[in-house]
C-alpha cells in the first residue's frame, strides 16, 4: 500500500499495486513542477521586491519591467506588498515627466510666452494623462492602486502654475479655442491638422477629466463661465453641440451646481433668438429701416458687466422704444437694463467714393455718429456730449483712432489717449481690397472671482446647523470635505470661523476651549425667520 505525496500536496489516492499507476506518475510529475515554479516565484518576488526597496530612482524602469512585476505579484495575491511599491515608483514615473513638461514651458520667458505655447504646454499635459490612462488600462487591468498613482501625480502636475497664468485659466482657454470659431490655426499649429468632431470630443472629455485633479475648481468656472458668454454674444461658438456636450462633461466631474449657470445662459439664447422672430414681425410693421435685434439676458446666469447710460442717437433710441413697448406688454413684471457695452452694429463708412462696413460695438457706434457733422471734439468735451466716463470712452476711442485702421484721427498723434487730446473725422482713411472691416476693442471687463470667504462661511454655518456642537478638528474636517469646488487652507477656516463668532453666529463651547456652538442669537434669527415664513404661508392661504 503506497500513498504518493509531494510536499505536502496529495497527488491521488492510495496506490495497492493494481490499476493505474501511470496517471498516478503522471499526477506527481505535475505537483514536483507546480511546486518547483512556486519556490522559484516567491524567490524571485522577493527579488524583485528587494530592488523596488533599493532603487526607487523611477527613471531606471520601463514600464515593460514594472509590467513583469506586476505580473509576478499579481499571482500571489500580494502577499508581499510589491504592488504597492511598483504603484509608488509608477506615481514618481509620472510625476517625473510632468516636471519635465513643466521644465520646457519655463524655458520659455513671461515675455516672450505666446497663447501658442501656452496652449502646446496644455496639449503636452492631455498627452501625458492619455498616455499613462492607458498603460493602466493596457498594462496594470485597471487596478485601483495605480488608478489612485495617476490621480496623486496630476494633482502635483495640475496644481502647479506655469508663468504669470494659473492652470485653471489655461484649462479653460484650451477650452475656449477649441470651442470658438475662427481660430483654426490652434487646430494645425497643436495637433498638426483641423480635429474632426469626434477628436474634438476627445480633447474636450480630457480636460473635464483634468479638471477633477484641480483644486480651484471654482477659478476655473468663472474664468470659463465669461469666455463662453463672450462666445455667445459675439456669436463666435463654433457647435451649440459642443458647447452643450462640453457642459455635460463639466456636469457629470463637478456636479450639478457647477454648470447650472452656464447652461441657464445656453437656455436664454435658445429663448432669445425665438423672442426676436416674433419681435422681427413688430419691426417690420413699424416700417424700420434699421436692422434691429436684442438679446435679453437673466442678470443671475451672467457674468457682471457694466451698464452706461450712454446718450444714444435717435435711429437706435426710437428703436429700444420699440422694443420696450413689445417686450413690457408680453412681460409685465420684469425690469429691463441695457447693457450697450456688450451690444454690436454694422456701420456704413463713406469716404470720397470709397465706402466700408465697419463692424464695431454699440459703443464705437455711437462715437463715429457724434462725428457725423464733421466737428473737433476734445477727449472731456465728447465724453459729456456722450454720456460716458474716461474709462469706458479710452479703450473705445482708442480702438478707432490708434489701432490698425484709424478712421478717427487724433491730434496730437501717439499711440496712447490723453484727456488733452482732439479728435476729428479721418477724411484720408483707406483700406485697399476690403470692403468690411472690423474694428476690436481692448475689454475693460476682468473676470470678477467671487470671494470665497462667503462659501466658507456659508458652509460653517450649514455644518453647525446640523451638528449644533463640533471641536475645531472636526468643523474644519467638515467645512473641506463640504468645499469640493476649491480646497481653502485650514488657516483660512479659522479666520472665518472667528469672523463668525464675532457676529454672533457661533460662540466657543464653555466646556471645552477647542470646540463651539450655535449662538443663542443665531437661534433667535432661525426662529424669527420660521416665524416669518409661517405668517407669510397663512397670508397666501387666506
């Protein structure tokens, strides 16, 4: 009676000396060899583990190598930690390359930095995520280790501006060409060609991806939310489909509150150009000879602009009349504000025999009108003929009478406008072999960024809400986690959270110095405002 073992393995039952002893060999030779070339892995695991310990210089691996180790730990459930250690070596892989992006970009200086390279510094940065997304795919079957490495390593890379501009408004001006018409050299000066629809949905699903490793997620927004309305105001979009897909992704990354403004804008123009079918009918009833349309905009979708009651010739302000009269009868409770900085016209310009279309603002509008007589006027004398203060009127004269095509001449000439200066008509301009011209203006609007303090505070007084009583850990804890469009330092959390307790909303808790409370006052104001709420309820129901 023999028992064939191997180690501790039982190849098959007892053999007597009948039947069949070759399978029972056979059985054996096959438990010597799964238990030699499990020796000789653990062996070589332990190896190898050994190396990743002693050399963690991530430039002295190929992803071909950490490729055979993942392989080799794989198959014994990590037992020893290796993958770990080839996740922190693929982490620094990484990170190394994104350093060297950064490195090339820096060569270039400030002054000499273009929206060109600029916009190659964002194309590399998209390369080096797609890259590394798919060796994980392709090489390391998606496991969350390295997925976490990937995401540890472009935080560093995202998070680190590059020159005098921050990542967010890089992020968001790649967007911006992609997304305008016009600029097709963007498309053939970075990727070589023009992008068909679907590499544009790429490049554009890549950045939303990116922007999750951001940490001002909130810069980004605003700067993007004012590019896309002067997108869509100047009609520059080159796809409502790309714009829409492109607040999808956003939406889908960031949340709903992230793009809930964004696409209240898209919702006002698809409203706005139905409006101005309907109102082009009135216009050709009043027999108008001018051309005419308005774009009417909710104030909360929008970003913040300047309104000046500017002194508006008779053509354009019997025109807004008309409008008024229309738009007040179909929307009895709503207030209309013209903002004419944002508006645009086509001017007829007639020189000697010579005449041109200049496409200009409603602002250069109204300047060339007031030189319809033929008349001087000094720089303080126009601006009160028209209405408008020295910063609004400066980027708008300056635009006519120092830029490429000077249809306003200037005394003295220069290239700056001073408040002693003189203007009048330039009888000479020409402009051989165009008919249509158009006449940019230097925006005086910035990007307003809202404080944040305001979100932060808002956020701690949200928390204690619920909690009525936190340790400073804990509320800060809190008040980050809450915060995931930006991530304020906890210094900054405590500085709000001071200014909080000096208007009474928290108190610090008397039994223990690090933590606080809800304030009796702010009880008192949540009460009075139930109380409120509750009288205005029954009002309504009576």
């Amino acid at each position: 009676n023999i028992d064939v073992k191997c180690g501790n393995h039982n190849v098959g039952c007892a053999w007597t000396g009948s039947g069949d002893f070759s399978s029972h060999a056979k059985n054996c030779n096959e438990c010597l060899l799964r238990e030699k070339v499990e020796s000789l892995e653990h062996e070589l695991a332990l190896k190898n583990l050994r190396i990743l310990e002693l050399e963690p210089n991530p430039a002295n691996f190929k992803t071909e190598d950490l490729q055979r180790m993942f392989q080799l730990f794989s198959r014994h459930g990590d037992c020893f930690g290796g993958l770990q250690e080839i996740a922190n070596i693929f982490e620094k892989m990484i990170a190394s390359e994104g350093s060297l992006c950064r490195d090339k970009a820096e060569a270039i200086p400030n002054s000499s930095s273009s929206s060109k390279d600029s916009m190659k510094f964002v194309k590399r940065i998209i390369d080096l995520h797609e890259k590394y997304l798919g060796v994980i795919r392709e090489t390391f079957a998606n496991d969350y280790l390295f997925v976490t490495a990937l995401k540890h390593s472009f935080g560093g890379i995202i998070n680190t501006d590059v020159w005098q501009f921050s990542n967010a408004e890089l992020l968001s001006t790649f967007c911006d060409m992609i997304l305008k018409s016009g600029t097709p050299w963007i498309h053939d000066s970075i990727w070589g060609e023009t992008l068909n629809e679907t590499e544009v949905d790429q490049g554009l699903d890549t950045i939303a991806q990116l922007l999750t490793y951001l940490t001002d997620k909130d810069m980004f927004a605003e700067i993007y939310r004012n590019q896309l309305a002067k997108r869509l105001l100047n009609q520059r979009s080159a796809s409502e489909d790309n714009e829409k897909a492109m607040l999808a992704k956003l939406k889908f990354h960031c949340g709903i509150q992230f793009t809930c403004r964004m696409e209240g804008m898209l919702n006002d123009m698809a409203v706005g150009a139905e409006e101005n079918r309907t109102f082009d009918q009135r216009m050709e009833q009043q027999n108008s000879m001018l051309p005419f349309s308005v774009q009417v905009l909710t104030i909360g979708n929008w970003p913040t602009y300047r309104a000046p009651e500017v002194a508006l010739p008779p053509q354009m302000s019997n025109c807004i009349e008309v409008f008024k009269e229309w738009y007040n009868a179909k929307h009895q409770k709503r207030r209309l504000t013209w903002v004419h900085s944002l508006g645009n016209a086509t001017v007829r310009a007639t020189y000697g025999k010579k005449s041109y279309d200049l496409e200009v603002t409603t602002l250069q509008a109204v300047v060339l009108n007031a030189f319809n007589d033929g008349q001087s006027y000094g720089f303080t004398e126009l601006g009160e003929k028209l209405n408008l203060d020295d910063i609004t009127l400066k980027p708008v004269l300056h635009s006519l009478a120092c830029g490429k095509h000077k249809v306003i001449s200037k005394s003295p000439a220069s290239n700056n406008i001073n408040d002693s200066d003189t203007f009048s008509p330039n009888a000479n301009f020409s402009c051989k072999g165009v008919s249509k011209i158009r006449m940019p203006v230097a925006s005086v609007e910035r990007p307003r960024l809202d404080d944040r303090s305001v979100a932060i505070e808002a956020a701690i007084v949200c928390i204690m809400k619920r909690n009525k009583e936190l340790s400073h850990e804990q509320l800060v804890a809190e008040v980050m986690t809450k915060l995931a469009i930006f991530k304020p330092q906890p210094r900054v959390i405590k500085i709000r959270i001071e200014a909080l307790i000096d208007r009474e909303y928290l108190e610090r808790s008397p039994e223990n110095s690090q933590g606080y409370n809800v304030s009796v006052f702010f009880h008192l104001c949540n009460f009075c405002a139930h109380l409120m709420a509750s009288k205005i309820l029954a009002l309504r129901i009576l």
